[in-house]
C-alpha cells in the first residue's frame, strides 16, 4: 500500500474522530501522529521530538508564570482592582468585566482565565444583584478577545505554530496575531457595548451565582503583595524578551527563563507547575505536529493541494484562496473542535501555498483564524458548554453572538489584514 493511500486512511480516522463528540481530542491527535510511527511513514524520534519543539517550550513557560500570576494572587488583583472602578450600573459592571478578562487572556490559557475571572464575576453578581446571564457573557467575550492577541491566548496559535515548525518555517512571533487580533476585536468591543444587551442577553432570566465561587473570590488577596510584584516583574521582562527577539534569546529560551524565574522566587512550587501548565495542549500540539510531518512526509497533503487547485485552477489569487482556506476552516470548525480544524487545515495551507509559489504564512494564518472564525453551536468548542451552564444559555445565544460579533468582523478583517502583511 502506498504512503499516500495509507496517510489518507489515517487522516480520514482522523477526521471522524474530531468528529465524535464522545471521543476526546488528545488521544486522537497522539494517535495520529502514532499511526504514521507504526506504518513506516515517520521515524519514532520524529514523533517524540514533536512534544519537545520550540513552540511547546514556549507553552510549558508561559503556562507557568500565568499558573503563577493565579496562585499569588496577581491575576485576582488586576480583576478586583478594576472592580474597584465600577458603578452600580449593569452597562459599567458588564464593562469592567470585559476589560479585566481581556488584560489576563492574554497571558493564560483560555480556561485558566475563565476559572481565575469566575469567582470574580459570581462575587460581582452577587453584591450588585446582577444576573449571571447578563455578566458570563462579557467574561467570555472578553476572554475571546484577549486571546486574540498573543502567541499563548489560544491553543489554535501554537498548533499552527507547531506544524509550520515542523515543516521548517519560521513559527508565529509572540504578538504576530495581533496584526488581526487588534483590528478586530477593537470592532467587536464596540459592537459588545452597543448591541449585546439588546439582541443577545434581552429576555434571559435571572441567574443566580455560584455561592461556592463566591466564597474563592472573597480568600483571595486584598493587597497587593511583594510576590505578586515579583511575578509582574517576570512577566514584564519575558515580554520585553519577545518584543526584543534576539537571536540569542528566543521567544522559548525567554519563556524557560519566566518559568524558572516563578520557581526561583517561590512564586509558584515544581507541583503547583504541574498542575499550571495544560498538559492536554501541549499533547494536542506534540501529537498533531506529528500528524503534519506524516501527512506532509507521505505527499497525501500534496494530492489534496493539487485537487483544490484542480478546482479554481492554478492561477486562482492568492486572494481567493484565503477567502476559501476561511470559509471551508470555518465551516469545518461548526462541527470539530477549533484545535482540530487548526490542525488538520494548517498542512493543506502549506501545500497550496508552496505550489502556487505563495508566502506559506499567508495561508496558514488563515486557517489559523478560519479555525476560529465563529462559533455558531457548542459543538463548534468544548468551552462553550461551560459557558452555557454559567450564564444558563440556551443555544440561540450562541447562534446570534456568532452571527452578530464573531463572522463578519473576523471574516472582514481577516480578508483586509492577511493579504497586507503576508502578500
């Protein structure tokens, strides 16, 4: 059997599995790059060498001093220090919480954020009488936009990362998302503010908060503390180390540097480390690194690249293909998790870029957002079931916050920013 027809049938496994609901993504996406072990496509050290690359040092380093910035307490501090500044007003609370999840999205996993901000906003609820229904919805939009913006915001971002490293391209800079990223969610902040009320949250019915979550937030710290400072040093520092770039100190030795740093200063224990970093993502990435590399190694990815451009024809703009690497990425992720489509689309970018002679960053870029163009059904991310129990939800919420905030901006702005920073 040939290596194509063999990377097919592994690929169409692979499908079905980000598929099933029931199926979790981890092992899959082991799995995956495991299969392309086994059948003689991929040396072993290929695979193992996946859950050691740049772009997961970079993780496990900046998931421990965001693992750090919980346990001190820093991160509840920024949030409880914007509280400070809200009103009695719905508009202004709903406000606070948007910028405050925004600032640490950033720098956290975007589960981590929704566990730090949480107890935040069940507190917030709870003094003022607001809610959930009308306060859950500016945590996660917040959370969306923050993580829009830097390398470690988003799992999808180190996925594609992972696999143009793995096929020998230069991986994302830190803030390089941002190109869109800001653009963007500056458009969606102002659409939030204007129009959420109205035609999302109108007619939700009083949710109570989380007494148990109530309780966190109030344990938390007051004041501001000399380790929550020592943390917002290091933090401060390995993002001045990104901004910098030089080639001595790259973006994954500045990260181990942060981490060790959080270790050394007592700000964070080797077992609270552990228990930071989300190992799921840094499998998810090893894992489908691995699947790249097969998939790129056996010339599957290449067959698919020639039968699209069998379709729209070899001289297709450049243009046209990121309209399409969008949309179908998009489509695609109305049914498979946004890592998954991230992972699976990102090798296809990178075959249909080569052969039309295109800068491959273009195309992965917009598989990168078509990943996570929008989010019509909680079928779209595993989060959003979360979030759906917290505000009480139903899935109509989704539905027209996908279809009001989400597709047209980030189609929009995606078409205008692509072609000018990578064409």
């Amino acid at each position: 059997m040939s290596p194509v027809i063999i990377a097919g049938i592994i690929m169409g496994a692979t499908v079905i599995c980000f598929f099933h609901p029931k199926i979790p993504n981890v092992p899959v996406a082991v799995a995956a790059g495991f299969a392309f072990v086994l059948t003689g496509i991929l040396p072993a050290n290929a695979l193992f060498n996946s859950f050691t690359s740049n772009t997961c040092i970079l993780m496990i380093g900046m998931m421990t001093i965001g693992g750090a910035m919980f346990r001190t307490g820093l991160a509840a501090w920024i949030g409880k220090s914007l509280m400070r500044l809200i009103g009695t007003k719905k508009e202004q609370i709903q406000l606070v919480i948007l910028l405050a999840t925004i600032v640490i999205a950033p720098f956290c996993s975007g589960t981590a954020t929704m566990m730090i901000m949480y107890p935040l906003v069940c507190s917030i609820a709870l003094s003022t009488k607001t809610s959930m229904s009308d306060l859950v919805f500016f945590q996660m939009t917040g959370n969306s936009i923050g993580s829009a913006f830097t390398f470690t915001g988003a799992g999808m971002v180190a996925t594609t990362a992972a696999i143009l490293e793995a096929s020998g391209y230069r991986i994302w800079s830190y803030f390089e998302i941002s190109w869109w990223g800001i653009p963007a969610k500056i458009i969606v902040v102002v659409l939030v503010v204007l129009f959420a009320n109205k035609f999302v949250l109108k007619g939700y019915p009083y949710k109570e908060p989380d007494a148990a979550a109530v309780a966190e937030s109030d344990s938390l710290p007051e004041k501001f503390n000399l380790k929550m400072g020592l943390v917002a040093l290091i933090l401060a520092a390995t993002i001045v180390g990104f901004v910098v770039n030089n080639p001595k100190l790259p973006p994954a030795v500045c990260a181990t540097i942060g981490a060790l740093a959080c270790l050394f200063t007592g700000s964070l224990t080797p077992k609270q480390m552990y228990t930071a970093v989300n190992w799921d993502i840094i499998l998810l990435i090893g894992g489908m690194s691995a699947f790249a590399r097969g998939v790129e190694a056996s010339g599957f990815s290449q067959v698919i690249a020639n039968g699209i451009m069998g379709l729209t024809g070899p001289s297709v703009s450049p243009i046209l293909m990121i309209f399409i690497i969008l949309v179908v990425s998009g489509l695609i992720g109305q049914f498979m998790s946004d890592n998954g489509v991230a992972a699976l689309m990102a090798p296809i970018a990178i075959s249909l870029a080569v052969a039309q002679g295109v800068n491959v960053h273009a195309y992965v870029f917009a598989a990168l957002i078509g990943s996570m163009l929008c989010h019509l059904s909680i079928m779209a991310s595993p989060s959003l079931a979360f979030i759906q129990k917290l505000g009480g939800y139903d899935n109509k919420y989704f539905l027209k916050y996908g279809l009001i905030f989400e597709l047209p901006v980030n189609l929009a702005v995606a078409m205008v920013m692509i072609p000018l920073v990578y064409l």
